[in-house]
C-alpha cells in the first residue's frame, strides 16, 4: 500500500473512531482516549530511534515537557491557536534532540541513553528557577468549554483529541515511510551492526541525526497540547517519569522492528493503565508497566509482534 | 562588598565530605559500567533499598545503620549475583546487551521504587544515631559528624575495595576480564564466574552506601533518581572503571554542587553534575584521567 492510501485508510478509521466516540456520548471516552492517543505519538517517536536504529532514548519525558513548555511560554505572550503551538514545538524539540545527538551520538550508545536522562534533569531544573514559566509553582492555562471549527460548535475535549488523533496518525504514517524507504534500510544496519555500516559507507553519524531530530519533534508535539488537557501545569506532571518509562515499555512489549510494534503496545498497555488506574490506584499502574517491561525483555524480547510472527512461521513450516 | 571567604571555606569543606559520599555511591557503578560494561542504571534503586532495610532495622531495634548495612552486605552481594545471572542468560549470551539490557536495569529501577512507594508510601524517613546532630568546630569551619562519619566510612570501603581489585587475584581478574575474556579463560579463570562476583561486589556496595545516604538526609523512594546523573557523571569523568580517579571526580563534584548551592541555591545543585556529565560527554568522553 501507498504511503498516501494508507494515510487516507488511517485518517477514516480515526474519523469512525471518533464518530463512535461521539454517539457514545461519554465524555470521560476523549480524556482517556486523548492519553492512549499521546502514548501512540510517544512511542511510535521513541520507537524510530530506539527499534529502528538501536540507540535508546530514557528522556522522553524531556522532549514532551519541551513542547508542553513551549506552549505555556507562548500562552504567557499570546495565545496562538494549537495547530501552530504544535508546529512551534516541533520546532524546538528537533531542535533539542538534534544538539543532544550531536554532542553525544559520536559516542558509544550507553552514553547517548546516560546523557538523555541527564538531559531530562537539567531541563527540569531550568524549568523549575524559571519563573516567566510557572516555575516550581506551575502554570494556568485558562481554556474554552466549545470552540468553532468551520461553523460547528465542539466540546474543546473532542477538539484536543481530534488534534492528538491526526498527530498520531502522522506518526504512524512517517514510521511506517522511514521503514521501508533507504533512510529505514540505514538505520537498520546501524542496529544491527554500526561498525560494518560505517565501513560500507553508510553515512552513520548523519543518519542518526535524522533519527533523533525526527524522534524529538514528534515527541515535542505530543506535548504541545498538554497544557490545555490539563489545565494546570507543573514540572513534576510535565517530566513525569511515566512518559519515560511508557514510551519505552510499549514498543518494547509491542515489538520494535516495524511501525504496528509501538501502535499495539501503546493501545494494549495505555487501556490497561486508563483501566488500572479507575479501578486500583495509580501506583499500581505503573507497578504494572515495570513488571510487564522486564518480563516482555526477558521472555520475549521481539514483544508481541515477535511472538505472533514466530507463531505464523512455526505454523507454515508444519 | 568583600568576598565571604570563611563561606568560601566552608563550601568546600563541606563539598569534600560530600563527595566522600559521593565516591562510596559510585563505586558500585565504576565497577559494573566502568569494568564489566554493564550499564546498570538502576544501581541507585539498590542504594535506595538499602537506606530503606537500615531504617526499618533501625527504627525497629535502635541498632547503628552502618552496622546494619555491614551485615546486609552478603544479602546484596547475592541479589547481585542472581541480577547477573538473569542478565547474563537473557542479553549477553544472546549478544542483545545494549538496547533490551538496558530496558531491563531501566524496569528494574522502576519495579525497585514503585514497590517501595507501595509499601512505605512517598513520607520523608529518617534514621536516628548518636553522630547525627553535633559538630566538630575548627575555628570558623563547621565539621558536622552526619557528613564526616559517612565520609570517613566511605573512604575506608574505598580503600578496601581498591586493595581488592589490586591485590587478590580475583581483583586483578576483574580487572582483566574488562579488557581481555580470552586471556583470562586461558588464565584457568571462568570470564562469567569472575563477572557474577564483580556484580555482586557492586550491588553489595549499595547496601553501605544506602545506610550512609539515610544518614545524610532523609529518604524517600524517588530521591535515587537524582543519583543516576550524579553517578554517572562522577564515573565517567574519572575516567572508567579507575576507583582513584572516581574518588577524585567525586571530590571534585562534591565541591562544585556545594558551592554552587551555597552562592545560587540548592534548587540549582542538580543541574551542576548532570550539566558537568553533558560536557565531559561532549568534549573529553575519556573522562579526566582516562586512559
């Protein structure tokens, strides 16, 4: 299929997602669903670096606090419309991950993971002695119940998830493209062995910065429209160690190697927590995400995908 | 204005005791990253859990939680053997250490502190000791003994392990095993053997420092996450897998963070390690003294 048929195959079904949603008629559906959705960005993001090209990213939570921030500190000036915080914030977080990658992709990989985690952590305590941003006090950002678009009148929840429903399809769909165009093929050989990639002339160093610029942006743009989903922000929500983890846990349990990896994990593990969370208590959730993260490393380090794969195989060779 | 020298003075003194401390929660980590080329980013959990056994026992029975730590230490040293094994037939037999080895130490840090949030709640714990509270004073420098015992306790586990590595065969073995596992097989040593109580030492130093750390400050469940920069930054600048050169990037952290925080604020003393690891990744990955 063409990357441009499936983008229309995905836009329809977001759209019969939504419709659903809407007949439904509960509101709480958006809330959860606009956090499965975000945790789709997220990981579909973390998964072009970390499944495609090896390198692993712990400061997700960085990149998504970094667009966050960048709406709140454009709010504080003059509140644009979201599509084009989402752009800006995009922006600023390829920015960011194209600097981080530069400084430290010339190294082996578990510095690169060493230097994302610190990265989270200067971030956030920049974050925190700001105070034109909230500082540790956080900040208000003040938003509509309804907002018109094209002479419809929407709750401003379904308009949020509307937003994070096209910028995860976007994510789908640019995964989907980087694995299988020359780009994909190149990050694959760095996976697989950097070494032998960089002797066969493939531009390693290069690659990898279209990897983590790419990865950053997205994830910059799951963030842009948090502030108003939430209402308030602060850095402890923002830096959450949650969107590490989470974004590391779904693809891994998903699988890494192509673009539905990070989509089933994302769903599968963000309804679960959605569920775990209204019906035990968020510790445990998260107690969960861990647990199923180290299992799935262990036991079946090509996740799900993986694992329904080596089913099919073992089957046709009967 | 005059610059407040004796101010001056006392940041630094108390830095040095502070990357005393410093030096005895990386240990670990120089041995398993700087050594063995494990990336064991959850070694600050450890830390953590081991302030958490020293202050039940302590709360529980009065006992001295260096003493308890002490006595901890083969515990640790078999949860560390047990962690290497897992990880040694699930990643670096299979050659998959790097991406899914580090998912792995990465949900283990996680598991660690959510249990513990599970279970003692996010109140601040703290453990009571005769040396916690009174000071030494030299003139007009503060030696306070919740800064000075930990010091003292953590160069001396220093020492020991320095005088391990570098005079027992096992030391040396360890040592070796970093840079040549054919060599060493034919050495009649068993490279994954060697390894396994390599780990166990380094998770084994996380129950003392944990005991030191509850002395220093109060503890909550998430604090070993400031950690994981610190310890890595103090690793890699003094080079890896060099105890002296730890010691001294240690030190040397300890002061910057405390001067820091007495000119700028605490809220700032974070950024200064993870600021300093950002660029010694950058400009001299090697660290200090790397060879």
């Amino acid at each position: 299929m063409s990357t441009l048929r499936f983008s229309l195959v995905c836009l329809l079904v977001g759209f019969v997602i939504y419709v659903c949603g809407h007949l439904f008629g509960v509101g709480y559906l958006f809330f959860a669903g606009y956090t499965i959705l975000q945790y789709v960005v997220l990981s579909s993001a973390w998964n072009i670096l970390g499944g495609y090209c090896g390198y692993v990213n712990f400061g997700s939570a960085a990149f998504f606090a970094l667009g966050a921030y960048s709406t709140v500190f454009f709010y504080k000036f003059y509140p644009l419309p979201i599509p084009l915080l989402i752009l800006i914030s995009a922006v600023v977080s390829g920015i960011v991950g194209f600097g981080m990658g530069y400084l430290t992709l010339r190294l082996r990989g578990a510095f690169f993971a060493i230097a994302t985690l610190a990265m989270a952590v200067v971030l956030q305590t920049l974050v925190v002695n700001w105070d034109y941003v909230g500082g540790s006090r956080g900040a208000y950002i003040v938003r509509a119940d309804t907002i018109e678009i094209g002479g419809f009148s929407i709750e401003y929840i379904e308009y949020l998830f509307l937003l994070m429903m096209i910028l995860s399809i976007l994510s789908i769909v640019i995964s989907r493209a980087i694995a299988r165009s020359q780009l994909g093929f190149g990050f694959a050989t760095i996976r697989d062995d950097e070494l032998a990639a960089e002797a066969s002339g493939v531009p390693t160093l290069r690659l990898k910065l279209i990897a983590t610029t790419i990865s950053g942006a997205l994830m910059g743009m799951a963030g842009a429209p948090f502030p108003y989903y939430i209402g308030y922000l602060q850095p402890a929500s923002a830096f959450g160690l949650e969107y590490g983890v989470n974004s590391i846990a779904m693809p891994i349990i998903g699988g890494t190697t192509s673009w539905v990896g990070p989509l089933i994990g994302a769903i599968l593990l963000g309804s679960l927590q959605q569920i775990a969370t209204v019906t035990i208590s968020s510790a445990v959730n998260l107690l969960i995400v861990g647990l199923l993260l180290v299992a799935f490393v262990v036991i079946a380090p090509n996740g799900l995908v993986g694992l329904v794969q080596d089913r099919l195989r073992a089957r046709r060779s009967k | 204005m005059d610059f407040p020298f004796e101010l001056l003075v006392n940041a630094i003194i108390a830095g040095l005791l502070l990357g005393g401390f410093y030096a005895a929660v990386t240990a670990g980590v120089s041995i398993s990253f700087g050594m063995l080329d494990i990336v064991n980013i959850a070694h600050p959990a450890f830390i953590i859990l081991g302030s958490y056994i020293a202050y039940i026992v302590n709360i529980s029975y009065g006992i001295d939680p260096i003493v308890v730590s002490i006595v901890m230490l083969p515990a640790f040293y078999a949860l560390g053997t047990c962690i290497y094994q897992v990880y040694y037939v699930s990643f670096e037999k299979r050659g998959q250490e790097s991406l899914r080895g580090l998912a792995f130490f990465f949900g283990l840090l996680f598991v660690t502190e959510v249990m513990l949030i599970l279970v003692f709640g996010v109140d601040y714990r703290y453990v009571e000791a005769s040396y916690i509270g009174p000071s030494l004073h030299l003139g007009s420098i503060d030696l306070p003994l919740r800064m000075l015992v930990p010091c003292v306790t953590a160069l001396v586990l220093f020492g020991l392990l320095h005088l391990l590595v570098t005079h027992t065969f096992t030391g040396r073995a360890i040592m070796a095993v970093s840079q040549d596992q054919l060599a060493l097989q034919l050495m009649a040593a068993d490279p994954i053997r060697i390894k396994r109580i390599a780990f166990g030492i380094s998770i084994a130093t996380a129950s003392v420092a944990g005991a030191l750390l509850v002395i220093i400050q109060p503890v909550e469940p998430s604090v070993g996450r400031e950690y994981i920069g610190r310890v890595f930054a103090i690793c890699v600048l003094g080079g890896l897998g060099s105890l002296p050169g730890t010691l001294v990037a240690a030190m040397l952290l300890g002061v910057m963070e405390s001067i820091t925080s007495t000119f700028y604020g605490p809220s700032w003393s974070p950024a200064v390690s993870f600021g300093f690891l950002l660029l010694t990744l950058a400009f001299r990955p090697a660290g200090l003294f790397g060879r």
